[in-house]
C-alpha cells in the first residue's frame, strides 16, 4: 500500500529502543525521558528550597519506572507541534497517574505543592527541547566516542535499498551505512553510488574481517536459501551481529513478531497490537475514559434526547449494524439525525446539504454530538474510545473488494475517534481514494498504537470537532 506521499509522517523512520540499534545510541534515547524529568523536578524542588530527599527520592524512582525507556516521545513525529502534542500527552498521563496514587496513599500532602506545580508544568517544555536537541547532538556524540556502529546489507533489491535508506535517514539509530554485496551483476548495481557497491557476496566476509564491520543485514529473498545457508556458513569467523530481513516484510504488515508454538518460531504476520498487556492496558483506558465522559455528559445527553424527540418524529438513537473486533457484526448507537434510519444492504453516505438531514440533526453532526451514544458502545465492549472508525455494513462489503488489507482494520474495535479522523479523513469518502487514504491511516494506527498515541488522537479530536472539519 503506497497511496500515502512519500513525505507522509506514515512512512517516515522512527528511532526505537529495539535489538539492533547500537548500545549507545539505545541507552541514550531510553534515558532521556527520565533523566529529564528527575533532572527537572530536582530543580523545581531547588527554586523552593526544599531537599531532594525522603519522598521526593520515591517520587522520582516512580517517573525513572514510568518513563523508562524513552516512552514519552515514541516513535514521535519530526514536526514540532505533533511532537509537542504527543510529549504532553504522554507527561500529563504519567502525572495524572502519579496524582491519583497520591491520592489513594493519602501522601499528596507530604509535598510542596509550588514545587510539584512547577515540575509538572515545566517538564513539558524540558522534554521538548532534549527531544529536539538529541537527533542533533547524538550522530556528533557518538562519531566523537567512536561509538558509531558499521553496518553491511547482503542483497541491493528494492528491500535491502528500503533498509538502506532508514539506516542513513535516521541518524538517531546510530549506524554508518557501508554498502550493498550482491550476485545480480551491473545490471542492479549500476545506478548506486560507487562507494556502495561492495562486490560480490563471496567477498562479504573477508571485507567484514579486514573492515571490523559491526552489523550485516541479509535481505535476500527466501528463494535464495542455498545462497544464505552458504553465506552464513562462510560468516561463522566473523565477529558481526547478523540479521536476516526476509522478503515476507515487503509487505505492510500489522503489529509483526515472533513467536513460539512450543518450541517452533512463529512469524506473527497479521496480529492485533492488543494482546497481552496492551489488550489490558487498552480495556482499561476504554472503561475509564468512557465513564468518566458519560458521568460529565448525562445531563446533555439528555438534553439532546429530547431535542431528537421534538424536532422530528422517530426513534431517539439511530442503531445501524457495523463490523467489529474480528469482523463479526455490531450494532453501534448515535443520535438520530437523519429522517430515515438506513441499515441495509445499500446505505448512502450523508452529503453536503443532504436533504435527509433535520435541522437539528445537522448542529448535532457538525458539533460531532450525535456520537456521544456510542461511549455506551465502548462500555460494552463492541467499541473503543480510539481506533478505526466503524463502517455500514453495506459499504463494507463493496471497499473489501477494492481495497487491499480493507479488513485488517478489523483485528481491533472500532473507535469513537481515530488517526485517520484526526488528519483530515473525516465525514464522506466519495471516492474510493479517499477511501484508501483512511483505510492507509487506520493501518498506521494498528502499527503505531501506543497509550501516548491515544490520548494525543483525543487531544486532536477536540481541536478538529471545534473547527468543525468535513463534518455534515
């Protein structure tokens, strides 16, 4: 799926704290978040003349644990004001954490309440500027330490190029791209720069011997596994960390990972990013983001239901059958805004200036109101505050014909709000471009996710329903 520009925040390399990067350029990154925000609150604690002792010391063992490694700006974006937007999110959900654990041990009080103010105001803006300092800082660190790891790719095809290109675009992973070996002649070798091609791959280990390289990359395809088993027999007396990039991640694939049946590794090709954990991690924001908006909005809820109910005959709730977790079927609940409550096998999409629109109908679509039932959805588990936005059924089962990968937005509930929503794919897809745009986005969210990356789509809903973007 290459719809998206290439210039698109979907495609750009992330730096992650993973296996592969180098020591260094890992632990700095991991570190950064937390030696920040102690660094900031021991400051803040120092403006007011407190000691950084006692509960303080406890309070930032907590920020080290909950911060560590570098998980308040993953994988965020090069523009500052997205970065911006994800750093506070992230931070004020850690002190929200923090403040209500205060609250449950009854120890809020053993602190200074102008210290505690100005360290979580201030954090942000500290945060901030290290993120946007290291990607400047850390090549310089590292090519000054010597800590700069060499790295080789077996195979000059459209992957081993792909790999190429993030190891030299991303200065954060810390590496410095020697050149491609390959078997395949001039004829794919001709267009790359001479310093890059290396030669053959019956020369990739004695160049790694005599040139200490650190890191070689297969990216050859599976078809070439008597190549493989030869190369990598020739590569036992070398001292480089070897890794194999099959062709199978040509592909786009959804939250990808190994794991074991038994005993027997197992590719995770197609995989909901909710399992484990993060599935329980996930539930819980869902219950507790949904009561805490249905408890503050009962009264207008209320207030809407008797404005459906006066200003045009029919049911208050509109329920239309939509596809959840697993593709099984759902029924989702919105106000009604229409005179006619389609659900069957043909359902168009409202339109600018839509005839069946009410009067009353339309203020609730544009203000996103006519939503607000679907929190109910999210308590009962067929939805999600975040995640893909749910679709007729009917239109389901036209764009899954036309529109590859449509149903792997179907390994997670849909959402109330969702990435796509948030960057202009909101109300009618009249095309089916537009459409695979959105479905290109709710992709990028299933390989993404992050709690971080939740509540900054929150953040953002706001803002759009506000400006009242391609609602109608």
């Amino acid at each position: 799926m290459s719809s998206l520009p290439h210039n698109s925040p979907l495609h750009e390399p992330r730096a992650r704290f993973v296996r592969g990067q180098p020591g260094a350029a890992a632990l700095l990154q991991a570190a950064v978040d937390p030696l920040v925000a102690i660094a900031t609150l021991a400051t803040a604690l120092a403006a007011f003349g407190g000691s950084f002792d006692g509960g303080w010391l406890i309070l930032s063992l907590l920020v080290f644990a909950m911060t560590f490694p570098g998980s308040l700006a993953r994988g965020s974006s090069p523009g500052a004001l997205e970065q911006a937007l994800e750093i506070a999110a992230s931070w004020f959900a850690v002190v929200g954490l923090l403040l209500l654990l205060g609250w449950a041990s009854h120890t809020l009080s053993a602190f200074d309440e102008r210290a505690l103010l100005a360290w979580a105001l201030g954090t942000p803006a500290a945060l901030f500027g290290a993120h946007r300092a290291l990607p400047l800082w850390l090549p310089r660190i590292l090519a000054v330490e010597g800590m700069h790891k060499t790295a080789v790719i077996a195979g000059a095809n459209d992957l081993g190029r792909r790999l190429a290109a993030r190891l030299r675009g991303d200065p954060m992973l810390g590496f410095a791209f020697a050149g491609y070996f390959d078997d395949r002649g001039a004829s794919r070798l001709r267009d790359l720069p001479a310093s890059e091609n290396l030669g053959t791959l019956e020369r990739l280990a004695d160049y790694a011997r005599s040139h200490r390289v650190d890191v070689i990359y297969i990216a050859l395809p599976m078809a070439s596994q008597p190549r493989i088993l030869r190369l990598l027999e020739e590569l036992r007396d070398t001292t480089a960390s070897i890794y194999f990039v099959p062709d199978i991640f040509v592909s786009d694939l959804i939250q990808a990972r190994v794991d074991f049946v038994g005993e027997l590794p197992v590719v995770a090709v197609c995989e909901t990013p909710f399992y484990g954990f993060n599935g329980m991690v996930k539930r819980a924001s869902d219950l507790v983001l949904a009561t805490g908006i249905l408890l503050l909005i009962s009264p207008l809820m209320l207030a809407i239901a008797a404005g459906v109910k006066l200003s045009s005959p029919g049911p208050v709730l509109f329920k239309q059958r939509r596809y959840g977790v697993d593709g099984r079927k759902i029924v989702v609940y919105k106000f009604r805004s229409m005179t006619v409550a389609e659900d069957g096998d043909v359902v168009r999409q409202a339109t600018r200036n839509d005839s069946r629109v009410t009067r009353f109908g339309a203020f609730l679509r544009r203000s996103s109101l006519d939503e607000l039932p679907q929190f109910i959805n999210v308590l009962q588990g067929r939805m999600s505050v975040v995640g893909p936005r749910p679709h007729a059924v009917a239109h389901n089962e036209l764009y899954r014909k036309l529109i590859r990968g449509y149903m792997i937005r179907h390994k997670v509930r849909p959402g109330i709000t969702g990435l796509a929503q948030v960057n202009g794919m909101r109300g009618e897809t009249d095309t089916v471009d537009k459409m695979k745009m959105r479905i290109e986005y709710d992709l990028a969210y299933l390989r993404n996710w992050s709690l971080a990356l939740d509540l900054k789509i929150v953040l953002k809903t706001v803002l759009v329903v506000l400006r009242k973007q391609n609602a109608y």
